[in-house]
C-alpha cells in the first residue's frame, strides 16, 4: 500500500532530513520524491510505501502533522485509496 505526504512552508535547512527521519522511524520507505523551492516557499511531494507501517495509518498521519508543525511546516498525509476513489468518480 502506497501513501502521498505533503510538506510545504517556509524553505529552511533541514525539512528534507526531518520528514524522511519520521518516515523511518515508523517503518514507511520512501519511494519518490519531488521538492522545489519557489522563492521562499519549499513544497515537497513524497510517494510512500507503508506495507511495514509500525503503527495504524492515522497515527502515522497525525505524527508526521505534528512533527511538521514542530519544524514549522504544514506536513499532510493521503492514503492511496483517496486518490482511487476521486479516479472513480
């Protein structure tokens, strides 16, 4: 099972390593990554895998919400299924 995570803010040293730190440390691999920096702003679009997630989904959500917010970024988390379900419609 895949999930999208989104991180965007303000562009500051150190977003990249803190997002993939949290990634890893509940066992989501990243697959894909996208990130550019427009002026000031960083955004940055991870594909994630979360077969060996460590912890049910929207624990993992709201962890990686608060370690965006800790750092100052806004940092949100989609399972694949959304995306599947918008297709549909």
């Amino acid at each position: 099972m895949k999930a999208v995570v989104t991180v965007i803010g303000k562009d500051k040293v150190g977003i990249i390593a803190m997002a993939s730190r949290e990634c890893a440390r509940f066992g989501v691999n990243i697959i894909d990554i996208s990130q550019t920096v427009m002026r000031e702003y960083f955004a940055m679009i991870m594909l994630v895998e979360i077969d060996n997630l460590a912890c049910d989904f929207s624990s993992f959500a709201s962890a990686m919400k608060t370690a965006g917010e800790e750092s100052g970024v806004d940092i949100r988390v989609m399972h694949e299924d959304i995306f599947n379900t918008m297709h549909k419609i």
